[in-house]
C-alpha cells in the first residue's frame, strides 16, 4: 500500500482524545485512523510518571504493528511524561499534544504571562512550562491541576457545580494577570464556555486538540505523507474495556457516530 494511504494511530486513556480525533476529522477528512482508548486503565492524570510511559509504550506498540504512518499521542497526561521515550522507541514520526498547544501559547500572548491547566500528572511533570520556556524563555508560566473536570465532563455536567469547581481551580492563575489560558487537558474544549466566562473573555484560550490537528496537517504535507484518496476514509477504534461507556460518552466527544469498534488487549496488560 502507497505510504500516503495509511492509517494515522492516534490513542488517549480513554475517550478524551476524541476531541482531538474530532480536530483531525475536520481538516483531514481524506484520512484513515485508527483510535485506541485504553479505557480499562483511565485515568492516566493520576498515575506516577512510570505508569503512563509504560501504558503508553504498550499503546504505541499496539498502533505501530497496524502499520501506521504517524503516530498521534492524544493524551496530555501521557504526552506530557513519555512522548521522549517513545520518540526513542519507535521510529515513525510522533506528535504530541503538548508542543503544539506550548507555540500557540506563546504566539497568542501579549504581557509573556501564560496560564496552564491539566490533569495532575501533567501539571506535576511541568512539561507544558518546560516546552513554553523553550520557544521562549522570557515566559512566565502559571499553573493549576483541576481533576475534578474529567469526572464532571463525562458525567455531562455543565451547570452550577462546574462553575464552582471552576472558580475553585482558576481563581489563583487569573490572579497572576495571564492573558493566554492553555486547557491543557483533552476534555476541557467541552468546558470552553464555562472556562471563558471565570476568567474573563479577554483571556485567549488555547485548545491543545486544534493546535495538534493543525500540527498534524503540517507534517504530513512536510513529510509527504498526506492522504490523497477519493474514497470514504475509514475510522477504526480500539478499546481495552467493554465498548457501552465509551460509545455512549464518545460520542459526545467526537460530536459524530462511532462505529467500527473492537474490544482488544495490549500486549503486557496486568
Ligand atoms: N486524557 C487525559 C489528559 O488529557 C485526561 C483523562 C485522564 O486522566 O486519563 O490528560
């Protein structure tokens, strides 16, 4: 088969990297991928660094023997702590969510006062304050873990509690006079709303899942690999768990029907 017309691997810990699938659908609608979730390991945002490199390396292993061309890590937790050793890995071209979502950060600020929110683990690795300082290293980086938003995500809720919880998190970066506001965490583009109103509207939000999509786009022109078929692109998903609860919230994430889904295990699965 013509290198061109592989499948994309793109894989999260569960659901949430559907909106970067979503993303990737918009502008790349001429190709094929093939989704993991590995829904019976979620969440990844609470796990110790060790945990999610090797969850992950198990994810890219799975992918990779599907003959993928690029590899997409649809993951901010998993991005964040094991995007080096699987650069090191596997030798396909691998794109993370972190980099991209860093460069806009630091493209869209006006006052070099950038704010970040994620998941625990990615807050702790400070992955997204390393990648920032690194395009620019007059940055200054304010960071907040808000855990609580997955849980209330894929529960749907959007109301009062949220905004509590949200006033909570972003009180203390808003604090700090950030003008960029990164929502460093796959499920967080479905709080753009409620995130927009506590922090104020001036505030640019930075959406990691359009900055990856974008990146995306990029080095599959750069590399020559871009999709060039007429036919309908096939979208595959994997799962590690029973598929009823991701079909059910996924499908609010992809904001379109899932279909083609498989129950499979990973490799080394304990
Ligand atoms: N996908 C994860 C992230 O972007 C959130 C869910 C989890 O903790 O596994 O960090």
């Amino acid at each position: 088969m013509d290198k061109k017309e592989r499948s994309i691997g793109i894989f999260d810990s569960g659901i949430g990297g559907l909106t970067v699938l979503h993303e990737i659908h918009k502008r790349l609608p001429k190709e094929h991928t093939i989704y993991l979730g590995d829904t019976a390991r979620v969440p990844y945002g609470i796990r110790s660094p060790e945990t999610v490199i090797r969850y992950a390396f198990e994810s890219a292993q799975f992918l990779t023997a599907k003959n993928i061309k690029v590899l997409v890590i649809a993951c901010n937790s998993a991005s964040a702590v094991s995007i080096d050793t699987l650069r090191k890995s596997f030798s396909l071209p691998i794109i993370g969510v972190i980099e991209p979502g860093a460069k806009a950060a630091v493209v869209a600020t006006r006052n070099r006062k950038i704010g970040v929110i994620g998941t625990e683990a990615t807050i702790r690795s400070q992955a997204y304050d390393i990648a920032i300082r690194r395009e620019d290293r007059s940055m200054e980086v304010f960071s907040h873990a808000c855990p609580l938003f997955v849980p209330l995500v894929e529960e749907g809720w959007s109301g009062t509690i949220v905004e509590l919880a949200g006033e909570a998190y972003l009180k203390d970066i808003s604090d700090k006079g950030i003008d960029t506001l990164v929502l460093g965490c796959t499920h967080y583009p479905l709080l753009k709303h409620v995130i927009s109103r506590i922090v104020g509207q001036n505030i640019t939000l930075i959406d990691s899942a359009v900055e990856t999509a974008k990146q995306l786009r990029a080095v599959l022109h750069e590399l020559s690999l871009a999709a060039t078929n007429e036919d309908k692109s096939i979208q595959e998903f994997f799962v590690t768990d029973s598929p009823a609860r991701f079909l059910e919230v996924g499908e609010r994430f992809l904001g379109s029907k899932i279909h083609n889904i498989k129950k499979t295990a990973l490799a080394m699965e304990v």
